[in-house]
C-alpha cells in the first residue's frame, strides 16, 4: 500500500521539481503501475 502512495505522489513532485528526471523515471513510474495493476 506504501509503494502504490509513492507511486502517486512521485511522478506529480518530479514533473514540478525537474521536467527531465520525469523524462527519465518514466519506465520506472509504468513499471511501478504495472505492479500495482498485478498487486491488485
């Protein structure tokens, strides 16, 4: 329940603190919600 949080919570702080992390944690944010998706 924690990681599905943080996977909420992350990818909208990145996009406001740094346009080009966000670029590059984007496999891990759908990587992330793949699992939440296999969690469920």
């Amino acid at each position: 329940m924690l990681a599905a949080a943080d996977i909420m919570t992350m990818p909208t702080m990145v996009r406001i603190n740094e346009p080009k992390t966000s670029g590059k944690a984007a496999p891990l944010i759908i990587m992330r919600a793949n699992d939440m998706v296999l969690v469920k």
